[in-house]
C-alpha cells in the first residue's frame, strides 16, 4: 500500500513537471521612462531580439512619462527596476533612505536631449529663455537636471513646467501653453524637417552635464537581496543588448517596426544623437562632480560621502 501511494505521488510529480515549460523563465518587472527613446529602448529591443530570453529572463514593461515616475514605482516596490531616472534624482532619493540602490549607465552626457520653439516663435537662443515657461519632462529626470541647470549657470530667470513626455510636450507647445518645449529623437524629427520648430538648445549646453552620466538604471533593494541572480542576469542582458544596438540594420529594423517610422529615421536617431560611449552601462561618468552639481541644484543638502556613493552604485562583474 505505502509503496503504491508513494508510485502515485511520484507519477502526479512528474506530471506537474512535464506540464511546466522547457524554458520557463525568471520574471523581470520594469518601469522605463519614454516609450520610444533610443536610449530606453534597450530593454525592449534586447527582449524583442531575444537576448533576455537566453539569459533565462522575461521582462514586464511598463512605460512612465519620465523619472519621477519610474523611480517612485521602484521605492514603492510595486517594479523591481527602473530604467533612466535621472542620476541627481536617484542620488536624492538614496540620501533620504529611499530603498534604491543604482546598477548602472543610462545615458552619459545630455546631446540627445534637445530645446525647440514653434518656428515664428521670437526665441532664438538660449539667453531667450529668460522670463518664458520652459518644459521638462518630470521632477528628478534629466531634462529637469538641464533646466535647471540653464538657470543657474545662465542667470536665466525662466518658469519650469512639467510637461511629461515629448508628446504631450509638443501639443503644449503649439497650443501656445508651453514657450520652449523638449524632445529627444525620433520625437519632433518630422517636426523639425518640415520646418513646424526650431532648436534652440541641448542638453549639452548645460556645462555641468557634458560629460556626466545624466540618467541611470536602479533597482529595489528588496529585489537585490532576494533576486540577486536575477538583477546579475539582466545586467548581462543589457550588456549585451547594448553592444548588439549598434552591429549593424538588424536592431534598427526591430527599433521601427517597433515604432512604426521608416529604418532611415530609426538610423538617423541612433547614428546622429547616440554614440555607443553614451549608452554604455557601464560608463559611470563624473560621480563625484554630479555629487557637488546636486548640492548645487539643491538635489542634495549635503555631498555624499564615499562610503555612501559605494553602497549606492552596485558593481557587477563584467
């Protein structure tokens, strides 16, 4: 009898197992600010490619208007990772206890980032900003570490406005609600060849951002310490994804078919406002500047020690 239960118990076993697939995988949930982005696209074209797949993960994409969006997902442990807050952001956020701990490089320097007007609009430089409403996307990214950064070096007396994506952004601005908008490519290319805007600025006119790694990849603590294996593999991953970007058509093709623009647009986005050294995640550039830019611009109260920026940024092995 006990021989008998033990066979039956053993064939169900093997039936749960058989039922299971081959290739099941470990579930990766992200936030990702800007659905389209060259830069935040890593991680969907890498999945779409299939490189994920062979490191053993599946990803979960959720898409934001911006950093303080997908950063506040990932302290509030609703996300294990979020893809491009902004560097000064997270920094601020891990000085105030925020459970957030940095992976690595999003984007390094800030060309891909750009200011516009509507064409007869009398704003010509960047001098001209002073007394408009100027857009950023949402508090702690990028493009609001720019804004306020052209206030400050500048002496500019501008208005930020959040404004959330480039879309929403570009509406504000030919409506007249917004003076100066902000678009990354392929955003605003079309807009910008048949003459509708002009630029006016970068992100690299922001002295301080040059050379600085501008947004990041973070993750929950709580995801690091119960599924470090996991956070290891898609480091990997994106790696990998990453160097894959720029072999060649193949991973421009998935870029538009992805999108729905021509592989000439998806070409020029990559080749003209992203270099690889600016998406390489593991170029964290100018630490210990960003540290004192975010005292500066009031991110910070006080310069993280050295001991607190080695807890911050996780090292991986390459």
């Amino acid at each position: 009898m006990a021989l008998r239960v033990v066979c039956a118990a053993a064939a169900a076993i093997a039936t749960l197992l058989a039922q299971l697939p081959a290739d099941a995988q470990d579930s990766l949930k992200l936030t990702v600010g800007q659905r389209g982005n060259w830069a935040t696209s890593v991680a969907e074209i890498g999945q779409r490619a299939g490189i994920f797949k062979k490191h053993g993960l599946e990803l979960e994409l959720l898409y934001t208007q911006g950093s303080g969006e997908t950063q506040q997902a990932v302290i509030a442990g609703s996300v294990d990772i979020g893809i491009a807050p902004g560097t000064m952001g997270a920094m601020s956020a891990f000085a105030k206890g925020a459970p957030v701990r940095i992976i690595g490089a999003e984007t390094t320097g800030a060309s891909d980032i750009y200011w516009y007007v509507k064409a007869d609009s009398p704003i010509k430089s960047l001098k001209d900003f002073d007394g408009n409403t100027v857009a950023y996307s949402t508090n702690g990214a990028s493009t609001h570490m720019v804004v306020s950064a052209f206030k400050k070096e500048r002496g500019l007396k501008l208005e930020p406005i959040a404004t959330g994506g480039p879309i929403p952004t570009l509406t504000m601005v030919m409506s007249g609600q917004v003076d100066v908008g902000w678009g990354a490519p392929p955003d605003g290319l079309d807009q910008l060849d048949r003459g509708e805007i002009r630029t006016v600025a970068s992100g690299n006119d922001a002295m301080m951002f040059r050379d600085q790694t501008v947004r990041v990849n973070v993750v929950s603590v709580q995801t690091l310490a119960t599924r470090r294996d996991a956070i290891e593999r898609f480091v990997q991953a994106y790696r990998e994804s990453v160097r894959w970007l720029y072999t060649g058509d193949a991973p421009l093709k998935l870029y538009a078919d992805w999108l729905g623009i021509s592989l000439a647009k998806a070409r020029r986005t990559r080749d003209e406002f992203y270099p690889f050294q600016a998406v390489d995640p593991d170029r964290i550039s100018g630490l210990d500047a960003i540290v004192q830019d975010a005292v500066s611009l009031k991110y910070l109260s006080a310069p993280l020690t050295q001991r607190q920026l080695e807890e911050l940024v996780v090292k991986f092995p390459p």
